[in-house]
C-alpha cells in the first residue's frame, strides 16, 4: 500500500482530539492494513493519576487582559520573555536520560542556543532560544507533553 504514511496520519489527526476528550491512556485501532495507535506518555500518565489522587481543582491557564489572545499561557513576568515551543510534543530537557540538562534556572542562554528537545512523531527536533539572558524559571518538567506555543522556560533578556 503506497499511501500507509499518508492514510496513518489523516486517521491520527481524526482520532487525536477524541482521544484527548475521552481522557484515555492508550487506544489502538486497525481496519483492514491500517493500524494506528494512540498512547500518552508514561510520565503523562502517571502525572494525570497522580493529580487524580490529590483530587487538586484543575487551573485553565487564561490569556492576561491585553494579551493578543494568541496562546492561552499568559504573558511572562514584567521585562522577562518566553522561550515557546514551536511545535507540539515530548519536552525533554537533556540530550538523553541522565545527561545534564542543555540549560538550567539561573544559567546564561545566547540566541539560537539550544535549550531541549520536542519530540514529535519519533523524531527530536532541538529547541534553540530566540533570546539572550539568564533563565529565570524553568517552566515544564522532563517527559511533559507541550503543545505549539507553550512557554518553556522564562528568559531575563538583560
């Protein structure tokens, strides 16, 4: 079958948001020669079970008044600017498990710096900073599902 790619791909982007909705784990399907399977990180996982267990009220992030309405994030704190990721995935912040962390809170970050890695459809692609400063907050932990245009890590630009 010369269009499998193709066919796997538009099935993932019809069941994905239902996925999401239904709150499931893991969800496998196959019809005919296609076979598509859906499944959250482990870390996500054991994060949603956890936040399950504390029973702690769930926090939709809002866009702050004035905002261009363009991320549901919110805005950095005063002089500060965000480092976002540019597309959705798996943020890891060090090259492999047990690697030190291409940057940490309080280190010194240059422009197109690389700070982590998204990976999206098994493949990682490298995250550079379009920001020099110093990283005040490290906003997303190791493992966490980030979507397109979600703040990564608070920069002071100096």
């Amino acid at each position: 079958m010369t269009d499998q790619p193709g066919r796997i791909l538009a099935a993932v982007d019809l069941l994905a948001p239902a996925f999401e909705r239904a709150g499931l784990d893991e969800l496998e399907l196959s019809f005919g020669e296609l076979h598509v399977r859906l499944a959250k990180p482990a870390a996500m996982v054991a994060a949603a079970q956890a936040a399950v267990a504390v029973a702690a009220p769930a926090v939709t992030p809002t866009p702050a008044p004035g905002g261009d309405g363009l991320t549901p994030f919110g805005e950095p704190a005063p002089g500060m600017r965000f480092v976002s990721a540019p597309l959705t995935g798996v943020w890891y912040p060090s090259p492999s498990p047990g690697a030190r962390a291409y940057v940490n809170e309080g280190d010194e970050v240059a422009s197109g710096q690389v700070v982590g890695l998204i990976e999206a459809m098994k493949l990682f692609n490298e995250i550079k900073s379009d920001v020099s400063g110093r990283i005040t907050r490290v906003l997303v932990e190791n493992g966490t599902l980030v979507k397109r245009k979600q703040p990564l890590l608070e920069v002071d630009p100096r």
